[in-house]
C-alpha cells in the first residue's frame, strides 16, 4: 500500500482534492492497483513557519 506524503504551505480544500485524486490516479495508473490501496497525507505547515534562502516564506 504506497502512502504518499506531501509537504505544503497552506491550500484550498478544492486543490487539496484535485491534488489527492491526481496522485492516486497516477499510483493506480503505474503501479496497477486498486484506487483503494493508496494513501495521500497532506502536512500543511503555516508560511511563517518555513523559509528558503535565510527568508522566511511569509515575508516575501
């Protein structure tokens, strides 16, 4: 059973649902199992909780 984890700043609710249906579907579509077996978890982490370069993502 592949679990996918995905790391994020926040998003709608209607791109997190479109983003777990087009990783299951290409688990489904590669690996040829059932919808069923595949697992999707979404860890979202607020924007002033990370940077990139020394700068944290909220201040750009």
């Amino acid at each position: 059973m592949p679990i996918v984890t995905v790391q994020q700043g926040p998003r709608s609710i209607e791109l997190k649902r479109d983003l777990v249906q087009r990783i299951t579907d290409a688990f489904v579509d590669a690996y040829q199992i059932p919808a069923e077996a595949v697992q999707v978890w979404i860890q979202e982490t607020p924007a002033e909780s990370w940077g990139q370069a020394g700068v944290l993502t909220a201040d750009k």
